[in-house]
C-alpha cells in the first residue's frame, strides 16, 4: 500500500509519498507561493532534488502538478496515479467533536469548517487540500489526523479552564493541545527503542521547535499537555508569549491603547525568546548570542530552559512520577546545550545526563547515564509517518 500525506498551508503544500510495506519514502517535497506567479515545487527523489517553477493558482493546480511528478518518466516513482492506495492529511483543530484519527466525509470537513475560529491558519488549509484532493483524485480514500486528537484522553479536571464554566458550554473553551501527532509517534517510537509496552511507561514528550509543547503520556495517553484553546499557551516559543498572568494582557492593550487583533499579533508573532532577547526569530542566533554578552539573550535562553524543566516536574506530579523525557522537534533533536540545561534543572528527579551521549543531533539516542532513575532520549518525530500509519490503519 503506498500513501500519499498532505499537509497543505495557506499558499503552501508539503508532501510525502511512502511505501508502507517497507516504510520506504518514495517522494517528497513542497510546493511554495501557491496562488502567485512565482510559485514553485522542490521535487525530491532518491537523494536528488529538483526545483520546477510552476504557476498554480490554487491547491488543486498544485495537488495535480505535484502527482505529475510522482508519474513523470525522467523520475517517476509510480507507473500510475492507481498505485496511491490513500491520501492521509494533517489537520489541526477538530475540536471536542473529533477525539482520533477519521476517513474524511462531510460530516468531518464541517467540524473542521466549524472550528476554524480556534484555528485561523490551519483549518482553512486542509480544507483547501481536501477539496482539491476531490477534484483531482476523485473516490480515493482520505483521512484526516488531527493535531488535537490526541490530547482527547486528557480527564477534564486537566482541560478545564478555572473561568465561568458557561464559557466551555457555549463557546468550547478549554485546553485542546496541539502537536498531538508528533507526541504520538515519539511516545510510541522511545517505548519501542526501550523495548517496554507503552502502557507500562509514564513518558513526558518535549516536542520544541519554533512551535513547542510538553505533554504528560501515561499508559500511551495524553493526560495533560502545555499548549491550551490555541497553540500560543503553555511554555515561551520563539515568538509566542506561552502562558502569561492575564493582567498583563489587559495592562499593556490598556497602556498601548490595543486592539484585541493588535494584541493577539503582539503574543503570537513578537513575543517568546524573540520578545526577550530582541533578536531574530532564530533559536540558533539566540542560543550563540546567549554565550556572549548579550545578556538579554541569556536571560531569554535560560527562562525558556527552566520552564521546560518546570513542565517536566509538573507533569510528574500530575503522572506519580516519570520514568523517560524524550526530545524531539528541531530544537530539541539538535540543540545540544538547550537539552543539556534542561535536564541539568531535573537532576533532582534522579535524571543524570550523560554529556557524551547528548553530543547528537538528529538521532535516536539515549542521552542519560544507564544508571539514570529517569532516563533521557532524543527521538527525531516523524509526523509524515505516524499519518501514514493512522491512514494505513484506517483504510485497512
């Protein structure tokens, strides 16, 4: 069976195309500035990359350039479009309504068209895919892996926010979580490299990149997570506030005479390390200006370590205790100091680094001592496949 996974962006569409009989990533690629004349698609096959531009004036020009690709005979991976058993598409917010994985039929694009207020961006997107899947593949199966499914298991005591409760009842406003997908396939990928049953573990999933959140899994359930109603709670980001006192929202739009939109663009976009440090939107930069003399960086570096390490303890609580925090995501699969800092503030929980290990990136290791009481990995995500596999299973 081979799968085609989509995860399309407002004027963009990532790709992968896998033989799940071997796990063999046959193509892969994005196609970029949909709906521009200078849109273009990066091809990759077997190692060798080509770039073709291409004007595609909305997703399904894309969606059907892309396939032709997959077909053309300088380097065609499939004879025919028949061999793609399914497509699997990543969605974002399916709301209360959607609590796992689903083959994609009405009822499910209106959830999605329904929660579209909490998420602006994304929802739209894979609303666009599906349609132009309809059109170009009509009556091929598609299923739709949702961000937030995932984090359904959480008790509601979790979920719940400490506001009027009419709010939750008119307006479903409460933790939903987000990267549920990749918490997924790296909970269950560490419990395989451990060679323990994933409900006998009690994992914390530190997925960090420029979007980052923590998320306590216990017998290979979300229970709770950092990331709320949207993707800007939970722990400071690149650019993203993470969790504030809520005064302090009311205080500046009061002070700076803001509009909500103004402010939400102020949390979302100019916030985070970023806000602190002041400097370009790039851990890199950050983490490298945090070692000199900028001391707006350090503070920046060392506030966002420290509440990593605040969720992992608390997540601890909430499971009992925490037997493996695995780091994934770009940030935590490659920046060694950061993971280092990290698990420096949770020696106390018996978590020992072992620095030489930790010398890694991108690659699935252990980088705690072996006789760690609570032990360390890093395990690259691998979202495109934990999709896969969820259609696989689906279609099946």
């Amino acid at each position: 069976m081979k799968i085609l996974v989509l995860n399309c962006g407002s004027s963009s569409l990532k790709y992968q195309l896998i033989d799940m009989e071997s796990e063999k990533l046959l193509a892969s690629g994005k196609y970029e500035r949909i709906g521009e004349k200078e849109a273009f698609i990066t091809h990759k096959v077997n190692g060798q990359k080509k770039t073709i531009e291409h004007y595609a004036p909305d997703h399904a020009e894309a969606i059907d350039f892309t396939l032709k690709q997959l077909i053309n005979p300088e380097y065609k991976v499939i004879d025919s479009l028949d061999e793609i058993s399914a497509i699997g598409h990543r969605a974002v917010h399916g709301g209360e309504k959607i609590a796992e994985s689903v083959i994609i039929d009405e009822d499910v694009i209106q959830t999605i068209k329904d929660n579209t207020d909490l998420a602006p961006l994304h929802n739209p997107a894979t609303i666009l895919g599906i349609e132009a899947c309809q059109k170009v593949m009509p009556g091929k199966p598609m299923v739709a892996v949702f961000d937030t499914a995932f984090h359904q298991t959480m008790p509601k005591e979790n979920y719940i926010y400490p506001i009027p409760y009419e709010y939750y009842e008119k307006y479903g406003v409460r933790k939903y979580g987000f990267h549920g997908t990749s918490h997924m396939y790296v909970s269950r990928r560490v419990a395989e490299i451990m060679n323990k049953p994933i409900e006998e573990l009690k994992i914390v999933s530190c997925h960090l990149g420029q979007g980052a959140s923590i998320c306590a899994i216990q017998n290979g359930k979300s229970v709770e997570t950092s990331m709320g109603l949207t993707p800007l709670g939970g722990i400071p980001m690149v650019t993203r506030s993470g969790d504030l006192d809520p005064s302090v929202v009311l205080y500046i739009m009061k002070k700076e005479n803001l509009t909500a939109e103004e402010m939400e663009k102020k949390l979302n976009k100019d916030s985070g390390v970023m806000g602190i440090s002041g400097l370009a939107p790039d851990f890199r930069e950050i983490e490298a200006a945090s070692y000199g003399n900028n001391e707006r960086a350090r503070i920046a570096m060392e506030n966002f370590k420290s509440t990593i390490a605040q969720y992992v303890a608390r997540y601890a609580a909430v499971m009992n205790g925490v037997d493996v925090v695995v780091f994934t995501g770009g940030v935590g699969e490659n920046q060694i100091n950061i993971r280092k800092g990290i698990c420096q503030h949770l020696e106390f929980m018996g978590l020992n680094l072992d620095e030489e290990a930790n010398n890694v990136r991108s690659e699935e290791k252990m980088i705690s001592t072996s006789d760690s009481k609570v032990k360390a990995y890093v395990v690259p995500t691998d979202e495109e496949m934990m999709i896969a596999k969820e259609t696989q299973r689906l279609v099946k």
